[in-house]
C-alpha cells in the first residue's frame, strides 16, 4: 500500500511494472513474476490488490480502472510502525521510476482509444 500512496493512482499493469522494477533494483517485496515479452505478470500482486480492495484499504476507479489508496488504507498505513530507512529508500526508487511507468501507461491509454474508435 505505501507503493501505491507514494506513486498515487496506478493501473494494476503499471502496478506490476513498478513492484517488478522494484525488485530489479534490489527492493524485493516479495513477488514473483512471469514477463513475456513487454508483458510483466504477478497473481500474488494481483491476489493481494483484490484483497486490499475487498477490505476497503484500495479503490478502484471506475471510469480509469487505476488504483488508490483509500481513506481507511491511508488510516491503516498511519497506525504502521514501518523502518523510515526502508520507506525512504522505497519513495526515492518509486519516484525515480514513476515517470517511465507514466509513460508506458499513457501509451496503453492512448492505444486503448485508439482501439475503440476502429
């Protein structure tokens, strides 16, 4: 949850790429991931954004489909008693990487209207 805060809204594909560039830059969180081609996969990550959302920690936008933090998440973070080293280290390394998960998420976007409209 403190990836999603810390990045804001992401869509579960751009979720994946961030926890994947994560881990390949030495903040491992745990998941495994199957890449094929461009495409970067974890059920676990998957599993647990379903969880998170069914207890009221995620949303999901509906129109965009991109993932936050809810209110009662961002209560649930407050009462962690988290390393800071370690939180620091996560927000430098996500906001080194969110402009190129940015990036590839406008392109899916724009592919994706681009789609609808043939």
């Amino acid at each position: 949850m403190h990836v999603i805060k810390t990045y804001g809204e992401i869509s579960e594909k751009g979720l994946n790429m961030l926890v994947k560039e994560l881990k390949d830059k030495g903040f491992d969180l745990g998941y495994q991931f199957i890449v094929i081609g461009d495409k970067v996969n974890s059920q676990q990550l998957r599993d647990d954004v379903m969880s998170l959302t069914y207890l009221g920690y995620l949303e999901v936008d509906p129109k965009s489909k991109k993932i936050k933090i809810s209110s009662q998440g961002e209560e649930a973070l407050s009462t962690l008693n988290l390393n800071q080293d370690m939180l620091n280290k996560m927000k430098e390394l996500v906001n080194g990487i969110k402009s190129n998960i940015s990036l590839k998420e406008s392109e899916d976007d724009l592919r994706g209207k681009i789609m609808k409209r043939r």
